[in-house]
C-alpha cells in the first residue's frame, strides 16, 4: 500500500495555483465554481443520507469524486471514491461514517478555498 503524503496534508488555494501552473484567474474560476457546484451536491447527499436513497448517494459520490480530484482535492476525492465503495457494496455499517468523511473533507477544502 502507497502512502501518499497528498491525503495527510491541507488542501490550499495555493496547491490549485500550483497544480495550474500558475494560473491565478483559471484558479479563481474554479474556486467560484466549487462554491457553486458543491453546496447543492453536499445537500443532495445529505438528503439521500436521510431517506437512506443508495442510487442518488452513489451518484453524489461519483460526481463529488470527479470533481475534487479534477481540482486537486485529493483527499476529498478519496473520501468520495470510499463512499462509492460502500454504497456499491451495500454496506450499511460502514455509510454513515464514511458520509461523514466526506462531508468533513468538503468543509477542509471549503475553509482553504474562502
């Protein structure tokens, strides 16, 4: 197993910088976009949490997962991709932690990005 040292640190507005090149105003964009997009996708999937809907949480997870890894949020990508592991295993003991995961790595990038 690789240990990916991406996971354990803090996403930052400066690693989004990085990860383009430099490039401050496409940065800027998807920093704009992601306290668009995502805020409907989090109250989906607490939604689907709620009404226990596996379908709409497996398919929260993927587009939270393609999303934050597109912009380097690795570990919210993980979190995401952890949750499509459970829901597509059925695996109720396991969803609500991972849920939670999911929507503690959403507020990490969050509070780096505002």
């Amino acid at each position: 197993m690789s240990n990916d040292n991406s996971l354990n640190k803090a996403y930052t507005r400066q690693d989004l910088i990085d990860r383009l090149h430099g490039d401050e105003e496409t940065a800027s964009v998807i920093v704009e976009m992601f306290f668009t997009d995502f805020p409907p996708m989090i109250e989906g999937l607490q939604r689907a949490q709620a009404t226990q809907d596996l379908d709409e949480l497996g398919k929260l997870a993927h587009r939270i997962k393609g999303s934050s890894g597109s912009m380097g949020a690795e570990a919210l990508s993980q979190a995401a991709f952890e949750l499509e592991s459970v829901v597509r295993n059925q695996n109720a003991q396991e969803l609500e932690r991972v849920i939670m995961r999911v929507l503690d790595e959403y507020q990490n990038v969050h509070k780096a990005l505002g």
